[in-house]
C-alpha cells in the first residue's frame, strides 16, 4: 500500500476532520480502520469527543464497506443504531 493509499480521506464519508480524530485514537490507516472495525472505532471517538453523532458511526461503517453511508443497508443502519444508543 503506497502513502496515497495509505491515507484515511482517501476512503468514502472520511474527511479531515474525521481522520484526524482517528489518528488521535491511535487509528492511522484504512487497514486500522478495517482491523479494528466501526463500533470499535467509535468507542474510541466517544473518549476524545463525546459529541460524536451517529451519523460519524455510520461513515465509518460505509468507508470499511467503501460506500457513501446514506447508501448502507437498512439493516446495518438498525443494528449501528441499536449499539450507538448503548454507547449514550
């Protein structure tokens, strides 16, 4: 995997803000990302930024699954919902 593809706004929903907040959890590389998956990686945003919405659950859900998060299906979007409203 070169630098490029290496980083995190390379993946759909990812932008500056978000991938840096990864980084700041010690999530560095799209391989974290996918290593570590999206509940997890949100438990993790939830120490630093206890604002986080469940909108951030699910762009991190689409980019492991490489699409927009309006584009998950309905199913995966109840189940992050359902473990989003436990994390509160």
């Amino acid at each position: 995997m070169t630098t490029q593809n290496n980083d995190l706004t390379n993946l759909p929903n990812i932008g500056r803000t978000l991938a840096e907040k990864l980084k700041m959890v010690g999530i560095s590389t799209p391989g974290d990302l996918l290593t570590i998956g999206s509940e997890n990686a949100m438990v993790k945003i939830k120490t630093i930024d206890k604002e986080a919405c469940i909108n951030m659950l699910f762009a991190l859900e689409g980019a492991i699954q490489g699409i927009r998060w309006h584009n998950l299906e309905k199913s995966k979007k109840l189940q992050l919902t359902e473990f989003y409203n436990r994390l509160k």
